[in-house]
C-alpha cells in the first residue's frame, strides 16, 4: 500500500495495530490521541502499570485481512509496515529536524560565550545533545569539569593536562628497556661532561639487580613489567570485545587497532594510579562512550589529543562510582549493595505493588539484574546511540550521575511493569537481564519525573 500524504481528519489507530508497530510509531500515537482530548497538546503521560512495548519481529494477521487496499500478497509484512509507519512519521521528523538545528544554534550561542553558563547547558544536554560538529564532546568535557567555565582558560588548561598525560605515559607505560635505555643516555651524557676532555677506554655501564629481567625483586622494573602485562593481556581480551558490531572499535583495520591502543594505555595507566583497584573488567565498556566522542570531534586538534582527554574525563568520571568496582567496600555506605538498596528504596517508593512482586514474592532481588546496569552506566542494555543519548542525561544531571543513573533504572522496571507482574522469577530474570528495545526519549521523561518524595508515581500534565 502507497501512503504518499498525510490522512486528514482524526488519525486512528488500533489496538492492535498498537501492538504491532509501538516503536516504529514512537510518541506519534500518543500525541495524537492526546491533542484530541487535550486541545493540541503533545505531552507524555505515565501511569501506574502502564508499559512501553518493544517491537516484536514476528509475523502478524492484519486486521484487515479482506481489505484490499490494506492487503497486498497475504498479510502486511514488516517491511510494508516499516514503509507505512516512516512515510506517516514524516511530519514528524521535520519538525524533530527543526528542534535539533534550534538545539545546534542554542549550544553554539552558549559556547560562544566568554563565560559558559554550566545551568544553562545541563538543562540543553539533558534533552539530548544533536551529533556530529564536536558540539557533544565539548558539552560532555565541561559537564565533567574537565574545561573551565572561562573560555579563556581552556587553551592553557588543556595543554597542561594533555603535558601530564604524555609524561604518565612515558614514566609509567614504557617497557624497562626503554627506561634502561634512558637510564644510559642519561649516564653518557653525565660522563661526557665530566670526562670531556679525557681521552681513552669508555666504561661500561653496570646492569644493577633491580634492572635485571631475572630479578625476584619486587622492586625491579622487570618484576613490575610483568605483573603489569597481565592486566595488559586482560585488557586486550575485553578490548577485543568491545561493540564489536562497530567498526570504530572491532577489526583489524589500522584504524580500529589505533583506537584500540589508544584505549589500552588509559586503562593500563588507571590500574597503576590506582594500585588498590587496578583494572576490572567492564572499565572497558565505561571507557568506550568517552573515547569515541572524542575521537569523533570534528575540531581536528581536539580528536587528535582524544586519547589524554578521554583519559582525564574517564578519571572524573568513575569518581563518581568508583567505590562500586572496589569489593571490599561492598558492605559499606558507598559500596555497590549500598547503591542497590537506594534503587529498591527509590522503586518502593514510586511502585510498592511493582516492588513487593520482585523482591517479596519472585525474590527477584537488584544484585541479580541492576549490580552491571549500575556499575557499567548501562552501557550493556541498550544500543551505542541511545547509550550516548542516555549519557547527556546522566552528565547534565545537577544533582550528579549517580542520581540520575538510578532514576533511569528505576524508570527501566516501571516501564515493563505489566510483563514483570505477569512473570515469574526465571522469567522476570531473563526479561531484566536481557532488557528489551524500548523508546529512549520516553524512558528518560519517566526517569526525570521520579519524585522520591512520593508513595506513588504520576507524570505531571
């Protein structure tokens, strides 16, 4: 069926044509329906047991299977549908486009300005930073702390930060040859000026314990070389999987292993700053959003420095959670099963029914679904782009990530209510540990609109 125009009159749609296409449809159903009965308004409302559904690749009967105009070979088939619903979503899409080039030139004026108004561009990025430009990656490192607020002093400041990273690097990440090989020229150049004008044998440099690949000495270089190339192996194995559906990270094109790399040596270089963490697996997922963005920046000075900046922004950025990879904090006030009993806190109070179905009855219990949506930032549960999209929400959050990062797990159950109510423990488990594809824009209204204040939870009209 060709739709080539948009249907005048009252647009309708069926329950279950409803079902069929939730997300190729998106808000448009509901904010048509809504302007019917609201005079015009196009706003989201939440309530008690109400879910999102996910998009179901299966076959479906039409409703109309006698209709003609309706019917072409059998039943409507998913590309036909997809036809449908996108030539329908046109307006649509125009008038998203227009919002995002408003949102582009709103964000160019802000960081235009001598002084960044940081309020101002939490409450732009938390509907969403627009791609491409390098406008992402600049918001992202001022919501960080990593620029000042002063344009003025961005320059200065990021030279010197990218200067301490180039001589971490180079004390840290270079093989006890090169340093030994250092050591040398250093000694040479010592002897030459003192013996400059003496003539005869040169001396031979002595190779001390500490400096002997066979040394048992904790204090070797070569003792710590090696303990570190096994958290370097580790590193690998987990960069190798990182997204390997993306072509930025996975493969072996030049590109991709440069990438790589640049991310090996900020990992590595985190797990010797800090000896009583180290690296743990997952470091590597929480790493990729940043170096990506950054990398991506179309400012050609700035991706060339991606691997320093991405670095310190990763640094403030675990901060902020880094307790959660630490296990021997996990029975403490900053401990992950600390952070687990404020989700179940928070779900209590905004869905008391939602709450006592998993944790009294189905003993479906955070630590068993939430301890990776929490402690890898959700960078597991859905796609890159919405991953991104998810980001500018929690980094622009003014009460901090970590509050904003529970509101959206939070949200994550409620939004699937129904199904957990009708499901059992091994079905809720699969369900939440396999969350499904859902409309991120609605996910993240229900996760702003969480008031941990109240006994129930209502979207505000």
């Amino acid at each position: 069926m060709a739709c080539s125009t948009m249907p005048k009159g009252n647009f309708k749609i069926s329950e279950k044509h409803k079902r069929i296409l939730p997300d190729l449809l998106g808000g448009l159903v509901a904010s048509l329906e809504h302007r019917e009965n609201d005079g015009g308004g196009s706003s989201l409302r939440f309530e008690p047991g109400k879910e999102l559904e996910t998009l179901q690749l299966k076959g479906s009967e039409s409703e109309h299977e006698n209709d003609d105009e309706v019917k072409t070979d059998g039943d409507l088939d998913l590309t036909n549908r997809w036809r449908i619903s996108r030539e329908v979503e046109a307006p649509v899409s125009v008038s998203e486009n227009i919002d995002a080039d408003e949102k582009r030139s709103e964000l160019e004026f802000e960081l235009s300005q001598k002084v960044i108004n940081l309020e101002r561009l939490q409450r732009i990025a938390s509907s969403g930073l627009p791609d491409g430009g390098g406008l992402r990656a600049r918001v992202w490192k001022l919501l960080l702390g990593y620029l000042p607020a002063s344009r003025d002093l961005w320059e200065g400041e990021l030279l010197a930060d990218r200067s301490k990273y180039a001589k971490l690097k180079e004390e840290l990440l270079s093989s006890p040859s090169e340093v030994t090989r250092r050591k040398d020229e250093a000694f040479s150049s010592c002897e030459l000026k003192v013996d400059n004008d003496k003539d005869g044998m040169l001396k031979r440099h002595e190779i001390s314990h500490e400096d002997h690949p066979l040394s048992s000495c904790k204090a070797s270089v070569w003792h710590q070389f090696f303990k570190d190339s096994e958290i370097a192996e580790q590193i690998d194995r987990d960069l190798v999987r990182t997204h390997p559906e993306m072509k930025f990270f996975s493969g072996d094109s030049s590109f991709s292993r440069k990438n790589r790399e640049a991310m090996r040596n900020i990992l590595l270089l985190f797990a010797k700053l800090n000896p009583a963490i180290r690296y743990v697996q997952g470091m590597n997922e929480v790493l990729a959003p940043l170096y990506y963005v950054f990398c991506s920046d179309s400012n050609k000075q700035s991706s060339s420095n991606a691997e320093a900046d991405s670095f310190a922004c990763f640094v403030r950025l675990l901060s902020d959670s880094v307790d959660h990879f630490c296990q021997q904090l996990d029975n403490s006030s900053v401990g992950i099963l600390s952070t687990l009993s404020r989700l179940s806190e928070l779900l209590k109070t905004n869905d008391e029914e939602l709450w006592r179905h998993l944790q009294i009855s189905n003993k479906v219990n955070p630590q068993f679904y939430a301890f990776r949506w929490i402690t890898l930032l959700l960078t597991q549960e859905f796609n890159f782009n919405s991953i991104l999209r998810i980001w500018d929400s929690l980094l622009s959050n003014p009460f901090g990530i970590q509050d904003m990062l529970l509101r959206v797990c939070c949200a994550m159950l409620l939004c699937v209510k129904s199904r957990l109510l009708s499901g059992d423990f091994m079905a809720n488990l699969k369900l939440l540990q396999h969350y499904p594809e859902i409309n991120i824009e609605y996910l993240l209204q229900v996760a702003q609109e969480l008031t941990p204040d109240t006994s129930s939870f209502h979207l505000s009209p």
